[in-house]
C-alpha cells in the first residue's frame, strides 16, 4: 500500500535513477510513474529478450508506410493503432483535398512532422508548418490544402482532448494559451473550392463509414463564432519544457493534452543533467499502466541519430528503454554534452493498443 515509508532492501543506490555502479534501473511502477512504485536494480539488462507471441515492442519507419492519402488526393490517413479510446493514425498528404473531412467519432489532435500548408476550417483559416500540434475539435468541417508534402501523426480520441488540470506550476504548464494560433471567421463563397457537379463533398469518418454529405453551398460559410470549443495550432518551439539538474523527471512533466485513457507528451530538447553520477537516459519500465508509442521527431540520443519519424510501440507488461550500450555510451560522454536534443512525441494509453496489419507489415523486426 501507499506509505510515507518507501523500504530500502538488498542493494540500492541512496540517490533515485543515480549511481548505479554497473546494476540496471528497472522501475516497476503504477499509473505512469506517479502512484505506487519499486525501483528494482537488477544485473541484467531487461530488455535482453526474444518474444513469442503478441506482445512485442514494434518499429515502423512512417517514411515506409503509404497512406492512400499519399499518392491519390481522394485517399485518406493509415490506422496504424487503435483502442476503444482512439485510433492512432499516418497522413502523408500532398494534395489538395477536392472535399472536406468531419471526424465524428473523436477529438483530433495531429502533429505535423513534416510540410505546411493550409487548413480551412468552420472556424477560418489556419496555416501549420512543421512542429505544429493542430487541434481539430470532433465533427468540425475542415480541408486540407499542403504548400508541400505533409506528415502528420493524428491521434483521434473518442473522449474530447484537454489541456490538464493546472498543477503546482500554475496554468502556463504545459504552455501559455495565448500563444496558440486561433482563425478568425472568413466565410468562402458559393463556387470557390472543390465544387463537383455543382456539389461539396463533405466526408464523415466514423466506424463503419464513411458518410459523404454534399451540400450546394459552401460548407465554409460561417460569418462569426464564439465560445471556447475551437480549432487552433501550438508549435512545439513554444512549449515550456521543465528540467531538474539532478535527476531524469519522469514522461508526465512533458504532458501536452490529455483525453480519457490518452495522454500526449512532448520530450523536447533540454539542457542535460549535470549533476555527476545522474543517469541521463530514461531507466527501464515495463509500461505497467499504459502502452506507449513514441514518435521520433528529430534529434539524437546524445550523438546516436535517431531515425526522424520512427514509429516504436512499447506494449504494457514488456520491458523497454534504450540499450544497455546507449546508456554507457551517455556514462562516458557526460561531460561532452550540456544539453538534449531530441524531440520526440509520446502518446500513451490506458488501454491496450492493436497495431493494425499494415503497421506490423512494416515492422523493422528489432524484437523477434
Ligand atoms: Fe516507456
């Protein structure tokens, strides 16, 4: 049970995720990192393990996958993951969309790892460009017009996204509202856009769909709104990223937004631990609560590369975390780097997530 007193047993460093002296840092840990923990320090590296069966960490490059999206303008987004919570999902647009799209089983949140270009929204235009989270609120009507090839990761969630609770740190953390990029209404006239034998399309994505309303007016004919259920973009050079000089923080500092069972985190560049002896790279879990994708944006692991747009999937109950040499690697070179420069993007679920079969067809194999 939860208690004031956490036990000491056996051999265990007297700082936490420090001083390892050769032993690995394995945290067997409830909801996240945040309820009920054991930090376990075992002489082996946990992840040293052949899988059979289902539950694997898998690795997808996205650049291998094709979205329909990607060669035919009418297409749409990859399912690589899903859950009753959300759906996990690849764009890889380079044309105009000749309709419009409504999301109505979910909230949109969506990252834009790649390209620019213009949305039309209900609630006006909205550029995004490369590091940009886009917020699309469920069954808002909208198009996508890329200035270039577009990457995106989207995260669909059945309950609506939100900005978390504001903790000690106030409601700056995890970023000051009033740098989100909000449209202003601009209504478009009847004749402009994708119009087909005299009709717009508008595209309803649901489970078992999709739907296609047409309508012989503009879909994008809204005067003015208000209220505060809105789309609006947030690039990631504005995020607030919280650092501690003497220990790794735990994922749930970097939370970005939150829906029911789904949890979106930004890891940004940072300066690095400085105090001797800290352990610089994320310590071993077996992701007892949540399943875990992480997305690789760009950067390195302290000099290794790390492909930009790796997929990896971490499942619950299976042991992960960076292999025994990288961390040795970051023992040696401490004192070469000051500071962090990866960006990687974290979605992780309460519920147990399905790849889908076009995902695992493209799995690079790391775990079999
Ligand atoms: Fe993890």
């Amino acid at each position: 049970m939860e208690s004031f007193v956490h036990l000491r047993k056996g051999t265990t460093p007297r700082r936490l995720h420090a001083d390892l002296d050769g032993l690995k840092d394995d945290e067997l840990g409830r909801g996240g990192f945040v309820g009920r923990t054991a930090n376990m320090y075992r002489r082996n590296d946990p992840t040293a393990y052949r899988s059979v069966g289902p539950l694997r960490p898998v690795d997808v490059l996205s650049s291998e996958l094709k979205p329909s999206d990607a060669t035919d303008a009418h297409g749409g987004p990859m399912l690589m993951f899903s859950n009753a919570d959300c759906q996990v999902l690849l764009s890889r647009r380079s044309e105009p969309m000749p309709f419009f799209v409504r999301y109505v089983d979910g909230d949109l949140l969506s990252f834009v790892h790649e390209g620019s270009g213009l949305l039309e929204t209900e609630f006006g235009p909205l550029r995004y460009r490369t590091g940009d989270w886009v917020y699309i609120p469920k069954a808002c009507t909208w198009r996508q017009i890329p200035s270039s090839p577009s990457t995106w990761l989207m995260v669909q969630a059945t309950d609506e996204f939100r900005v978390p609770p504001p903790g000690t740190l106030g409601r700056h953390f995890p970023f000051d509202p009033s740098q989100t990029e909000i449209p202003d209404p601009q209504p478009i006239d009847d004749g402009d856009g994708p119009l087909v034998d005299g009709e717009y399309e508008v595209r309803l994505i649901h489970d078992g769909g999709p739907t296609s309303l047409f309508y012989q007016h503009h879909p994008l004919d809204v005067e003015g709104w208000r209220g505060d259920n809105f789309a609006f973009t947030f690039n990631i050079e504005d995020y607030n990223v919280v650092t501690s000089d003497s220990v790794h923080l735990p994922p749930t500092v970097h939370l970005f937004m939150e829906a029911t069972g789904v949890y979106v985190m930004n890891f940004l560049p940072k300066p690095a631990e400085s105090r001797p002896g800290t352990e610089r790279t994320p310590w071993y879990h077996r992701n007892v609560d949540f399943d875990e994708i992480a997305f690789f944006h760009s950067g390195s692991l302290y000099g290794i590369p790390m492909p930009p747009g790796l997929v990896s999937h971490a499942p619950q109950g299976v042991h992960h975390g960076a292999p025994e040499k990288a961390r040795e690697r970051a023992r040696r070179k401490f004192g070469e780097y000051d500071r962090v420069d990866w960006s990687v993007i974290a979605v992780d679920t309460r519920r147990r997530l399905i790849p889908s079969p076009e995902l695992l067809a493209n799995d690079l194999g790391q775990h079999q």
